[in-house]
C-alpha cells in the first residue's frame, strides 16, 4: 500500500495498492501468480454487529483501472461454514482488452464448508444498464458494437453446479434471452463445462443483421 489512511475501528482508506496471490490460492490452474492493482480501496466496519453477533457489515468503495465499484458487504462465520452476501449499485465499469462497458449492479449471496467453495450455495442477481459489447469471448463482432439498454440475469448454484434460471438483453439492433443453462465447476475452475443455449431476435434490415448471424 503506497499510502493509508486508519479511522480505526471504522474506516480504512488505502491508495495505490499492489498485492500478489498464488493461482492455486484462488482455484486456478498454473503455479505462477496473480497481480492485483487497485487505485483506491476504501472500507467502512460497523463496529456492534462485529463485537455482538461476530458478524461483519463492511460499507466499500474500489477504484481501480477498470473503473469504480460501491457496494456493502456481509459475512458471517458459525462453526465450519462461513456465508456472505454482497451488494453493488451502478458500478461503473469498463473492459477495454474485451471491449466491455457499462453500469453493474449485484446482489448475491453464498455459503459453503471449509474451503469448499464450488461446492457451496448461493445465487447471484445482476443488472447492467447501457451496456456495450465489441467482441465476445474472443470473437469480434463484424458490426463494431452492439449496445443493450439494459441485461438483467439470475443464476443459482448448489454442490458444484450452476444453473441460469434468467438471461435476457434487450438492444437497438438485437434482443438476447435464455432459453437453459448450467455450468458444471471442475477444480481448478477453467476446466468447468458450460452448457448455453440463447435466442436472438434481430431488429432490423437483413442487410445489416446479416453480418452477425453469418460469421456467428
């Protein structure tokens, strides 16, 4: 940390932070590591949960090159599992090298045994407003960009399985929704198997829709 601020036992303030994590730490194949750049990294602790009910209520703030992320954060610890719930609206978030931009919103929840993470249950509800896509998962879209209003989606997991109970995305040139989907998590997680299937309503001339569900 290049600089700290401590309001203790309330608030922390750090900026320019750096940290290195090994990839098996976080379920990933390799053995070489993980860099991790934050801007500004901002917490705010209720002190009464934490002291009372050993449960921590964590208000927080991220700035980072892909753009600022607030939210509040819950985690609680009984005996062996250890469960959470997190909250962010509207974080504004930008992924140049994928060409990704928009304005997130989270609320999700989980817990699970030990370090048994992928074996746990949880489910995540998100919303991304004015979002903007110039290529997915590696392919490039030969119209430059398809923009959506708005992306809402609900997925659910339990023992290693997720399931896509929601999907849809509703743009100036194309409406996406979900029709099934599920994501079996293998350990280390980049070996996990997904299973999609999309319908995709084109809004438009022929012409220019073409380009897309051709190449597709």
């Amino acid at each position: 940390v290049d600089e700290g601020e401590y309001h203790l036992p309330a608030r922390i303030a750090w900026r320019g932070i750096k940290a290195v994590c090994p990839k098996h730490r976080l379920g990933l194949s390799g053995a070489d590591t993980v860099d991790i750049h934050l801007k500004t990294l901002e917490l705010r602790f209720a002190p009464l949960p934490l002291l009372l009910h050993q449960r921590a209520e964590i208000d927080f703030k991220i700035g980072s090159a892909l753009g600022e992320v607030p939210g509040h954060l819950t985690v609680v610890e009984k005996e062996e599992q250890l469960s959470f719930s997190l909250r962010t609206t509207k974080a504004t978030l930008t992924f140049v090298d994928e060409g990704l931009s928009g304005l997130l919103s989270i609320e999700g929840e989980s817990a699970w045994m030990d370090q048994e993470y992928l074996k746990g249950t949880g489910k995540i509800v998100f919303t991304v407003d004015s979002g903007r896509f110039k290529e997915f998962a590696g392919w490039v879209l030969p119209m430059g960009e398809i923009a959506f209003s708005n992306i809402d989606g609900q997925f659910f997991w339990k023992d290693g399985r997720m399931v896509v109970s929601e999907f849809s995305a509703k743009g100036e040139t194309v409406d996406v929704q979900s029709e099934s989907g599920t994501i079996l998590f293998r350990n280390p997680p980049d070996n996990s198997l997904l299973t999609l299937a999309l319908s995709a309503t084109p809004k438009g001339p022929l012409k220019e829709m073409a380009g897309l569900f051709i190449q597709g």
